[in-house]
C-alpha cells in the first residue's frame, strides 16, 4: 500500500495511448495496484483516477461515485469503451495532474461504458450527469487525452501562458512525499 506521486501536465506518458489490459495476466497484481490507485486518489483530493497518471501504461481507471455525502462505491473500469452518447453539457472540470485549474469543459450528458470489472467481468454502464463526466475525463486520460484539448479554441490559447508558468510549480508536487500538502495555488495562476 502506498502513495504515488501524480503525473502531472508536462509528463509524457499523459499523452501516450495506454495499453489494452490483459486481466489473467494483471490478476495477481490488481489488488495491490487498485489499493495503491485509490490510497493516491485520496492522498491528491480526487474523484476518479487512471493507472497512466499514476505511471501504469494500463488501460484502467477509477472513478469515485458518490452516493450521499458519506456513501461512495468506486467504480474499476479496465479496457473500458464509450460506447453511446448523447446530449451536451458544460460544467467546470479540474484535474489532479494539473492540479487547481478548472474550466468549464463540455462533454456529454449521458453515455453507456463497457467494461471489465475488477473481478474480470464485462459491465455495461449507463451513466448520466457528474459520473458520466467522470468516465469521459478518465477515459480520455487513458486514450492521451486531458481535459484542456476539449476547451474552445479561444480558451486553449488564453490558456497557453498559464500552462507555461503552471507546469513549472505543478512538476515539483509530490503527492507521495511525507510532507505533501495539497498545493495552495491561488486562482489568479490559474485563471484564463
Ligand atoms: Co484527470
């Protein structure tokens, strides 16, 4: 059981396809890895979390789904798929590897995810509002893919020189280190 450090904007393996999971030969190892993903997810302060934000070229990811203010099930998604969609919302969406930057990003209303579960199985979910956002946020991490690409072209390039000045201070946040504290970064770094 321990804390990783969260891969932050700027770290390479972000933005590289991950690979397709091949659950008889991770079994063994799941546990651990999954115990690991969920301790850095809390340690960083999020809702979902994928394997390559963690450093595992896996396609696998979590997403925390709250039931009530203090009933939550996390959802394993491993080789998950966006399979339908529909609608179109806009909503403010962060991100733990560009940690204090929100912006409002749209993304569909409702999709339908096949998966594997943590024990193997093929799931169909059909998910709708924040938790279809979740899926959508972390399987674009898993195809490469951050929250930033999906901005307005005007956005991204107001973005740019935030993104310069940020990725500097976002390089040195470890999460796994024993006097980690979430970052105070102010608004103002992060507006645009
Ligand atoms: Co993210």
């Amino acid at each position: 059981m321990a804390i990783k450090r969260v891969n932050k904007y700027g770290d390479k393996i972000l933005r590289k396809k991950t690979k397709q999971v091949d659950y008889k030969a991770i079994k063994k190892d799941l546990k651990s890895i999954l115990k690991d993903m969920t301790n850095t997810m809390e340690a960083a302060g999020g809702i979902g979390l994928s394997a390559n934000q963690m450093g595992l070229d896996l396609k696998l990811a979590i997403v925390r789904y709250r039931k009530s203010e203090d009933e939550f099930i996390d959802i394993i998604i491993i080789n998950p798929e966006i399979v339908e969609q529909s609608g179109s919302t806009t909503n403010d969406e962060g991100c733990l590897s560009l940690p204090g930057l929100f912006a409002k990003t749209k993304r569909f209303t409702k999709v339908k995810v096949l998966a594997l579960n943590e024990k193997g199985m093929p799931v169909e979910m059909i998910a709708e509002g924040l938790l279809a956002r979740a899926f959508q946020h972390e399987i674009d991490h898993l195809n490469g893919i951050l929250f930033i690409d999906k901005l307005p072209l005007l956005s991204k390039l107001k973005l740019k020189p935030v993104l310069r000045k940020m990725k500097k201070v976002w390089a040195k946040i470890d999460e796994s280190s024993p006097d980690y504290k979430s970052p105070q970064i102010s608004e103002a770094d992060c507006e645009f």
